[in-house]
C-alpha cells in the first residue's frame, strides 16, 4: 500500500512541477508542494514510528514487570 501511496505522490510531484514549468495557477503550488512532501514524509516513516511506540511501551512494561516483588506463594 505504502509503495502505491509512492506512486501517487510522484504523480502529483509530477503535476505540479508542469504546473511551475507552464507557469499556470502558481498562487499556491508552494502550499501544495509543502503539503505533499509532508503527508509523503508521514506516510513512508509512519511504520517507524510506529515501532518507536511499541518498543517505548515495551520497555515501560518491562520495568514495571521488574519493580514487582514476588510474594510468597
């Protein structure tokens, strides 16, 4: 899915630059061009984060499994 989601970027990376190049409707090319590259930035590192939160969450959990002393059985 993310490759897909790459492959529509690149398209809109496309239309905009014959957009700056036909120097048609340019008022907000840089709004959207900014946009892209954002939403492309989250897309392709959002798998990373993703990890970064689940392995946070691991190591807090792994420190409240150790802080817990075994009672007598």
């Amino acid at each position: 899915m993310r490759d897909l989601t790459n492959i529509f970027f690149v398209l809109i990376l496309v239309y905009i630059a014959l957009t700056i190049m036909f120097r048609a409707n340019t008022h907000d090319t840089a709004k959207k061009l900014a946009r892209v590259i954002v939403i492309a930035l989250v897309i392709n590192f959002s798998f990373f984060f993703t990890r970064v939160v689940i392995d946070a969450g691991n190591l807090l959990a792994v420190q409240f499994y150790n802080a817990i002393e075994a009672g007598p059985i």
